[in-house]
C-alpha cells in the first residue's frame, strides 16, 4: 500500500481533474449524468446515471458490511457469516429508517458526521503514534509474500490496489452540490480535486502509522475469533499493540465514522433514483418517485435502496468482491463524460469554464481513461472474478431496463445559460 497508495493517486488525480474542467463547463447537480447528456445524448445520460447508482449501491454494501465486520467483534460476537449478515441488515434498517422518516435529523447527523470523521483520523493516528510500539522504518521496505493467493509479487501489488482506489470515490460530490455554490465554475473543480488531494495526504498518514505499528504480519493476517473466523487487519492492529480495551475506544469513533457514511450513502442513491424516476428513466417509474405527503421523502426510494444494497451483499458472498463491483460502476460512470468531452473537445473548447487544464487537457484526459481500463480490469481478475461476471450481469439487465423503461425525459442544461467565462483559473 505505501508504492500503491501513490500511484492510485495519482490515476484518480488525472481522473478528478478531467472530471473537474468538465465540472466548470456545466457546473450543474446533475453532474456526471448532464456532462454526458449534453456531450453524448440521452443513452449516454442513462447508463452513466446507472452506472454511478450502481456504485453507489454496492458502496452502501461495502461500507455497512464493514462496519459489520469492525462492529460484530468489538461486541464480543462470532464473526460468522450468519452474525455478519444479519448485524449489516441492522444496520442498513437503521440508516433506512432515519431517511424514511426525517431529512432534517439526517441533515442534523450529516453536520456531525464531519466531526465524527475528523475525530476519528486524529484519536487513530494518535493513539498509534504515542501508544503503539513501532517497527524500524526499514520494516516499511521490507518484502514478504505471505497472501493466501499463490501469485507473482507483481501481480498481489496490483491486486492490492483495489482498497486504495475504493477509498478514491465519491469525490463527485462537489460536482452535484454545483448549484448550491458560490462562483460554482471556480469553487466545485476545486472541490474535487483537492478531495483526493487531501485524501491523498491523510490516507498515507493514516497507512503508514498502521504499517509501522504491525507487531508481526503472519500473525496480523492469521488472527481469528474463538470460532476460526477472520477478524479485520486494521481491528487486529490495533488490539493487538494498544489492548481490546483500548482498541474499542478508539475505533469506536471509526465504526460510528462508517455508519454515518453509509447513512449519507443510502440518502444519496434514493434521491439518484428518486430523480431518475422522475425523467421516466426506470420501470414503475411513477411508484419510485413517489413522496410522502406528510414526512416529505421520497419511501418508495428509500426502501428500495435498502433492499438493493442487501442483496448486492448476497450476491457477492465476500467484501472484495462488492468493493470491486462499486470500483467499476463508479469509474465508468466518471470516465463516460471524460471520454466523451476528449473525443469531442474541438467542439466545446470555446464553452469551456474558467477551470481548465489548457494545452495539458488532451494529455490528462487520455491518461485518465487508460488508468481507468487499467483499474477496472484488475477489479475482475481472480480472486474477484465474480465482480467481472457481476458487473456483466449488470450490463445486461441496464440494457433491458433501457429498452424495457422506454424513452426518458431529458433534461440537459443551458450551456450558454451558465455564462462564457473563458478567464484563467485564479
């Protein structure tokens, strides 16, 4: 993760910065969906508007699911299957529940998430900078093989990109908060790429702090509950250089960090698809879009954002493999737009924002969609050949929604409403 980290950076970093010029084109909420309407027409628009609820889905799995697994032994419980599963869909009624019946209460956690977040890095590193015992930072270049998969050293670093660039999304966000924000054109792009960038910085902390506290790696990976079951390696860090009373204290706040996220997330999708439904962009379009008249959310939605990320969970039968899956939907969900403003950049260049990237446009924007095909292709390979057949499937049933939902009601931005500030970035 310490050679890996940097380089999934810096991919991501050519993907957000391709994603933020387009950003200061068309600063709309529709974000992704509206770049590629306006740049690639109304099948375009659908399926990069699919392909990000996807991701969003099964980052709803991925992020309750590991909570799960944090969660399920700091209570004193078997990670089995079973327990696993049956705490995630507790989890995901939880966050169901509080969307289902107040916005303002999920408006209220959301400001106390970000505290949560913060305090969470901080009370981590910290507690395992001042606490933990710590290997010699030679440990830190050392080379052991010690995965369950038997394979090539070069081919286990690549395969351990996965976890990196999973932490790498969502940070569209700025994008879909567009016309929410002051001098949006300027402010959004920035959003996004300092997103990563700031991710970039306190994620390498935070990795480097646990590497260097890992007592011993065999038996970081083999460490198991009373059961036999495996325990997570960042959980069985932590206990076993600070204490399990320690430990409990201190990921309390990172268990609490990943609920919220998957609270924020599980809102998200049901207004992704709540707004889709609206457009007449799925089947049984007017009972998904349908709001509440009393509590003035969007149920229909809301349930069935519940009900997809517990299943995706079913299908998966394992955390790699639905990480994979949200990989994939997100980044071809990004790319889209960014492939199509690069194949058609001579006809938007004189609409472009005051945030661009000039002569280095074309560069960065073809760097970004061979990382991405760099990226996705290693999310399928095996051990996680199941998210490449998952993923197909996907495909597949997108393509008869498509045809099943009919034609969709479009609604693409004024480009030349949103002004022709063609000015340097300041």
């Amino acid at each position: 993760m310490l050679l890996g980290w940097p380089l999934v950076t810096f991919g991501t970093l050519m993907v957000a910065l391709s994603m933020a010029e387009l950003c200061s084109a068309i600063p709309t909420s529709g974000g992704m969906y509206h770049w590629s309407a306006e740049l690639g027409g109304p099948t375009w628009a659908w399926f990069t508007a699919w392909l990000n609820i996807v991701g969003l889905i099964t980052a709803i799995a991925g992020i309750d699911y590991g909570c799960a697994e944090f969660l399920v032994p700091m209570l004193g419980l078997q990670s089995s299957p079973h327990s696993l599963l049956a705490l995630y869909a507790l989890l995901l009624l939880s966050q169901g529940i509080i969307n289902h019946y107040s916005t303002a209460l999920v408006g209220w956690l959301s400001d106390v998430s970000v505290v949560v977040h913060i305090l969470g890095v901080i009370v981590l590193i910290g507690a395992l900078w001042i606490f933990a015992p710590k290997q010699p930072l030679a440990f830190v270049w050392s080379n052991q093989n010690l995965s369950p998969v038997r394979a090539p050293y070069a081919w286990l670093f690549m395969l351990g990109l996965l976890q990196a660039q999973w932490t790498y999304t969502g940070f569209d966000a700025s994008a879909h908060m567009a016309e929410e924000t002051v001098d949006p054109r300027r402010t959004a792009p920035w959003g996004m790429v300092l997103s990563v960038i700031v991710s970039a910085i306190f994620g390498y902390i935070l990795i480097l702090s646990l590497t260097l506290a890992i007592p011993n790696v065999a038996q970081v990976l083999q460490t198991t509950d009373r059961s036999g079951n495996p325990l997570p390696a960042v959980l069985t860090i932590v206990r076993l250089t600070l204490g399990i009373r320690a430990s409990v204290s201190v990921l309390a706040l990172t268990v609490l960090a990943m609920w919220f996220c998957g609270l924020a997330s599980i809102t998200s999708v049901s207004r992704s698809l709540f707004a889709l439904a609206r457009d007449n962009g799925m089947p049984l379009a007017s009972v998904w879009c349908r709001v509440n008249a009393r509590l003035k959310t969007p149920v229909n939605a809301i349930w069935l954002t519940v009900a997809l990320a517990f299943a995706a969970m079913l299908y998966s039968g394992a955390y790699s493999v639905v990480t994979s899956i949200s990989v994939i939907g997100f980044y071809l969900a990004y790319i889209a737009p960014v492939y199509l403003g690069w194949r058609k950049k001579s006809t938007w260049m004189s609409k472009r924002g005051p945030w661009h990237l000039g002569g280095a446009s074309n560069t960065i924007n073809l760097l970004a969609v061979l990382w991405t095909v760099f990226i996705c292709t290693i999310m399928v390979m095996p051990p996680n050949a199941r998210a490449g057949w998952g993923i197909c499937s996907v495909l597949g049933v997108l393509f008869l929604l498509h045809v099943a939902a009919g034609k969709h009601k479009l609604y693409k931005p004024n480009w030349e409403s949103l002004g022709n500030s063609n000015s340097d970035v300041k």
